[in-house]
C-alpha cells in the first residue's frame, strides 16, 4: 500500500516539474520571439542587424542609360543583357571549378 503511493507521489512529482519547466521555456519562448531575437544582442549587434534590415528596402536611385550604340561598350552591355550569358558564365564557373578539384600534384620527398 505504501509503495503504490511513493509511486504515484514520485510520477506526481515529476510529471508536474516536466510541465512547469516547459511552460517556463514556452513563455521565455515566446519572450524572445516578440523581441525579434534581440533580447541578448550587444547594442553593436542591434545595430547590425538594423543596417542589414534597411539595406534590403534600398533601391538604385537611377539606372545608367546604354552606351552609344555602334561603339565596342554598346556590344559590350548588350552581350551581358543577353539572357543565355549569365548561364554562359555560370556553366564556365562550374567546369572552372570541376577543372580545379581534379587536379593534383604528386607529393614530394
């Protein structure tokens, strides 16, 4: 008889320290989720992360026209406009990159 109450005391026990401690973690949770993460942040780093955040909503205050056409920047601009160039470069990156892990050089005495 004593026995089954020392368990259920013991399961009692442990079964509410398991809730109040995840209510606790819930609510220091919540807590830092409505600070935005910044509750522990040094003021430098605060600061980092605004500048990061305004940098996003930044936009180029004008668009430099093409150059004049019929001159060697004008072909220039337009075969970096082309839509297949940016490709053209990635896939040059990629067998440049390829090239370079399988290179290898014996090692010396």
């Amino acid at each position: 008889w004593n026995y089954t109450i020392a368990f259920y005391f013991v399961a009692f026990i442990l079964l509410m320290w398991a809730v109040v401690i995840n209510i606790f973690i819930g609510i220091i949770a919540d807590y830092v989720q409505l600070s935005r993460g910044l509750l522990f942040l040094t003021e430098e780093q605060r600061q980092w992360i605004d500048t990061k955040q305004r940098i996003v909503f930044v936009e180029p205050v004008a668009v430099s026209p093409p150059p004049l056409p019929r001159t060697a920047r004008y072909w220039a601009w337009r075969l970096q406009q082309h839509r297949w160039f940016r490709r053209g470069i990635f896939l040059c990156t990629t067998l440049n990159l390829l090239a370079m892990c399988t290179y290898t050089t014996e090692m010396g005495d």
